[in-house]
C-alpha cells in the first residue's frame, strides 16, 4: 500500500506527535522539494544529501521514525483477525507509538494554563469522540473480518456526527477591577457591594493648577 505523504505531514503537524516543529518543518519543506509520495518513504532518501548537509540527516531519521510506525501499523492489520482485535491494538499503539492520550492531556494542559478553556474542551472532547467512535465500531463490526475501507467510511461518518459541547469561558467566573478601569462591556444586571455617597456616583472636585 502506498504512503499518502500529505496525511503524514497533516499528522506531525498536529502537534500529537514527538516530533519538534522545527523538524515537521524541515520534512514539510523537503517532502514537497523532491516530491516524496508513496513507496518512496520504504527506503532511505537519496535526495539533497548535498543541499541540506548536516541537516539532510536528521531527514533521513525522522523518515526511520516514521515509517518504523507505519511498518507497525501495518502489521497490526496484517494481523488482525477481526475488527475489535484491530480496534483494540490501534488504540493501544497510538499510544505506544505516538503518546496520543499522553500528548493530549499535555496540549489540554497548555491550553488551560494559557486560559484558552474553549479550545482545551474542544481538544479532549475531539480526543474522547474519537475513542468513542473507534470503541463502537469495535461494537457493530466486532467478529466481523477486518476491511480497513469500511471501518473507514464508519469512522468518517461517525466523525461528522460529532457534536463538542463547550462551557462559555465567562461562566462560573468574575471580573474585578476598580470602578473607573473595569470596562465589562453590556450587562444585563450589575450588583453593588459597598456603595457609598460621593464615591458612587462620584463627585466632581475642583482642582486648580497646583
């Protein structure tokens, strides 16, 4: 089966992977030079060894990093007897072979020290669909002979149904600030705590020069 080079790259472009982004960079920017595709991945490149230069060997171990995966991979459905044994090894060598739920949390983890909650719910709720979806298909097809295209094509369709419910970042949370700096934008109620005459509403004062 050939090695579909632009799914490689969309995969250590996820940020899911080991693989540093100077490097992703590196092999994006290289693959796409000499038009690497295919079979081309089973052996070692041959190609601008003298334009990349010490560089052109880091290439040459990420190709070994990857394809020893993809050599896995396909052992794993070489020898799969059915589909939930197929199911069953694939979630487990996504996470021996790529650190999958490992990456996931650490990504998670950026993303809420980085106070971006949304997007931290949208990843480990991407992740957890994904389990999900494999898990029932392991369900529905079970005992059943393993046919990559049509776990596939189940796997695609359960995707679209996918629907990631998020909590709004401003809820169960409170602004604080000093009366004049705080700019909260509309609200519909506002509370009060502490007012006092000629703080609130504030008095005007008549200041001369000095």
């Amino acid at each position: 089966v050939g090695i579909n080079t632009r799914d490689l790259i969309k995969l250590i472009k996820s940020k899911l992977t080991d693989i540093s982004y100077d490097d992703v960079l590196l092999m994006e920017s290289y693959t796409r030079k000499y038009h690497i595709k295919g079979n081309m991945w089973r052996k070692a490149f041959k190609y601008g060894e003298f334009e990349y230069k010490e560089r052109f060997k880091d290439i040459e171990k990420i190709r070994e990093y990857l394809y020893d995966r993809i050599k896995k991979l396909e052992n794993i459905i070489k020898n799969s007897i059915c589909v939930k044994d197929f199911v069953n090894e694939f979630i487990k060598y996504m996470d021996d072979e790529w650190n999958l739920s490992s990456n996931v949390k650490d990504m998670v983890k950026n993303l809420e020290e980085g106070d971006n909650l949304s997007s931290a719910q949208m990843v480990m709720g991407s992740y957890e669909a994904v389990i999900d979806i494999l898990e029932q298909i392991a369900v529905i097809m079970g005992a059943d002979k393993i046919d990559i295209d049509t776990i596939l094509n189940l796997f695609e369709a359960g995707i679209v149904e996918v629907e990631i419910a998020t909590i709004p970042t401003a809820r169960d949370q409170i602004s604080m600030g000093t009366l004049i700096r705080t700019r909260p934008g509309y609200l519909k109620t506002v509370v009060i705590l502490g007012a006092n005459e000629g703080i609130l509403p504030l008095s005007s004062e008549q200041l001369g020069l000095f």
